[in-house]
C-alpha cells in the first residue's frame, strides 16, 4: 500500500489542533490557515484546509457556516486558477443558500399556520357567543357555521398542498446534495488514480529506461553480441510497457473528460484478436511463450472495434508481462442467448480472493494487488472494464494464486433493438 506522506502529516497535525478545541475554533482556526497560506501563494495547503472548514461547516448544520466556507474555497480556487472547481464551489453555495431561503419560508409558514389556528379560535368564540344572544338567528347563525368550517376546511387543504410541495423540493434537494457529493467522491477517487499511475507506473518504467540506455552506452563498446541483444530486448519491452502506460492514460483521461462517439459494427472477432497477437509477436519470443487462439472462425460480434481493440490489447500485455517464461497464453471464446464471451488465460502468478475483488474498483490502490514483484494491475483494467461496459456487456476474472489468471468479456452477438 503507497503510503501518501504528506496526508499523514496533514492529518497528525488536524488531530494536534483539533484536540482541546470547540468545532468553531477548529472552523476558524483553519480558515486563518487557509488563509495564511493563500496569501503565501501555497494553494494546494490552502486547499486543504479550506476543504476541512468546509466539512466542518456541513457536519455542523450551519447554513451560514457552510455558504460561507463554500464561498472560500472558491476564492482558493479563483487564485488557483481551478476555475472549474471555482465554479462548483460557486454553485454549491447557491444550493445552500436556497436551503438558507427555504428554511425561512417554512418558519414563515409555520407562523402563518399559529396565526390561523389563533383566529380560528377567536372566530369560533365570537360563533359561541353570537348563538347564546341570538336565539332566533340560530338557523342563519348554523348557515354562517358551516360556511365558516368549509372555509377553515379549504384553507387546510390548501395549507396542507403546500406542506407537501415544500417537502417534495427538500427531498429533491437532499437528493441532489447527495449526487453532488457522490461525483465529488468519484472525481477525487479518478485524480488520486491519475496521480497514482503518474507517479509509479510511468515513473518506474522512465527510471528503468533510462538506468537500460545509460548501461547500454557506458557499456557497449565491451558488450558481445548476445549481451547487446538482451539489452536492446528488455529496452524494447521497457518502451513497449512506456507506450501502453500513457495510451491507457491518454484513454483514460480522455473518456472521463470528453467521452468519445460510440460507433458500434459488426466484426469479425477472431480476426480482430489474430491482428493484436501480432502486435505483440516480438514479446512472446522473447519470453518464449506459446499463444493460442480457440476462436470459431466467423465469429462475429456489435460493438466499437477500437474499444475493443484497446481491451484486448490491455489484457493480451496484463497475459504477456505476467506469464512465466516457456508458458502458454490461451485466447478463446463461446457464445450463448445472443452474447459472446471471449477469454483470455495466462499461466502467471495468478491473484488472490482479496485481490480480485480490488481490481476493478476505483478507489483501491493497484500497487497493493499481487505478490511482491508481481504488483499493479494497472489502469488498463479499469478502462477495459468500463469499454466493456460502454458496449453493453460485462468483465469478470478467475484467479488461483500460483496457477494463472483469465479474464472474461461479454459483448452482444448482433444489434440490439
């Protein structure tokens, strides 16, 4: 598990302030610090612990506490020059502050109501009074009555409507409360996935790029010929392992910010899955793996033949880069009710219960999936499970620890109306 140092210590300290503290101390507290280090130009601090005054503010129920630390936290993101945060912050605060609004027209209404019921009262006094003194009006005075109870009765049920329309938009509001802290939750679960992939996968691969080359250079006038071969091979795999890293971020990235058009075909499957092979033919000799393909020929599928290409090519690398050298790679497929099922097995290290159940969850750390040596499953599982998704099927593996892994997708046989 990659242990984000700087959290650590952000969070030591938020226990350090917060202990012997009210929560609008703490809240004010760490607005001066925000503040302070605003003026420092230090926004990502500032960020932090404008984020804290504002889950402070929403745990305490305090409209005015939280409009106000969403209206700071905007100007953070104003001098961060995130103005699309800056914008959700801005929006956010107009949300509360027409919660702010609807909790005084439901005061309002309430007083309205005590007022209705005190006339109602005084009216039925006077009603009370009026039938002791005027005996012989009793028969318009029972007219007036009933006028009177018909009136107060459409009075309620108007009252009554409105009650229900009011908590109708709360309900409504709650839920779009709750939808916004969900994306919320999602978009930072996708930037600290980024960053991960960043920082470790095409980090590592650079390093060891650049520690291959630099051996190769200081080495190559005393290199034989089988030496030079195995360099340039595993500087060949290292570029290759580079290149599919950013395309799966460049993927990634590109379908959460600006989905591309779905352009599903009928294709050829087996077809499809024999042009990939040769995309990683160098590889497989390398490792001396054997490949196998059990697809039926004419094996047709509908779906978008780009987005299934980058699938199979994530998975057949995933089969590749974990597969023990002299294994066997198996690609094969079955169809059944309109679907077909393409697998791809490896005789690799295989994953563990707990791990399958990390592997395609955003918020989990791939770096701790896996043996020692053997860890990142990478963000190619992640994109190919949602590719797969995109084109109406789904993505499950079978795993057993020390005896390989295969991974399964479903994809619709033909159009489906």
């Amino acid at each position: 598990m990659v242990i984000n140092l700087r959290a650590v210590l952000f969070s030591f300290l938020l226990l350090i302030v917060g202990a012997g503290f009210s929560q609008s101390e703490k809240a004010g507290y760490y607005h001066d610090k925000s503040q302070a280090f605003l003026e420092l130009k230090n926004y990502e601090a500032a960020e932090l612990y404008a984020d804290s005054v504002l889950l402070m503010a929403i745990q305490s129920n305090n409209l005015d506490s939280v409009i106000t630390a969403c209206l700071w936290l905007y100007e953070v993101h104003i001098a961060k020059k995130d103005y699309e945060k800056a914008i959700h912050d801005f929006k956010m605060a107009e949300a509360y502050r027409d919660s702010a609004e609807l909790v005084i027209r439901n005061e309002l209404e309430a007083e309205s109501r005590l007022k209705m019921v005190k006339e109602k009262e005084d009216h039925q006094q006077v009603v009370t009074s009026f039938e002791k003194s005027i005996r012989k009006l009793q028969e318009t005075a029972e007219r007036n009555w009933r006028n009177t109870l018909m009136l107060l009765a459409s009075m309620l049920v108007l009252a009554s409507v409105a009650i229900i329309a009011l908590f109708r938009k709360k309900n409504q509001l709650q839920k779009k409360l709750v939808r916004s802290t969900s994306d919320l939750e999602e978009l930072q679960a996708f930037k600290e996935k980024l960053f991960t992939v960043l920082s470790y996968d095409m980090k590592d691969s650079l390093v060891s790029f650049e520690n291959l080359t630099r051996g190769l250079g200081s080495q190559l006038a005393t290199l034989k010929k089988e030496e030079t071969v195995q360099f340039l091979t595993h500087l060949h795999t290292t570029a290759v392992d580079l290149k599919s890293a950013l395309n799966n971020v460049v993927h990634w990235v590109g379908y959460h910010s600006n989905p591309k058009p779905f352009h599903p075909e009928i294709f050829d499957g087996k077809a499809l899955a024999g042009q990939m092979l040769e995309r990683f033919r160098s590889q497989l000799t390398a490792k001396k793996l054997a490949f196998n393909i059990f697809i039926p020929d004419r094996q047709y599928v509908f779906a978008d033949k780009e987005m299934i290409g980058i699938i199979l090519d994530n998975l057949l690398s995933n089969a590749v880069h974990y597969t023990h050298p002299g294994g066997v790679i198996t690609c094969f497929s079955g169809r059944k009710d309109g679907l077909v099922t393409i697998g791809i097995k490896d005789a690799g290290v295989g994953l563990s219960e707990e791990d399958i159940h990390k592997l395609f969850n955003v918020k989990e750390d791939f770096h701790s999936i896996g043996r020692p040596g053997y860890k990142g499953a990478g963000i190619g599982l992640l994109l190919s499970k949602e590719l797969v998704e995109r084109n109406g099927g789904r993505m499950y593996v079978e795993s057993t620890v020390g005896q390989g892994s295969t991974f399964y997708f479903t994809l619709p046989e033909k159009k489906i109306d």
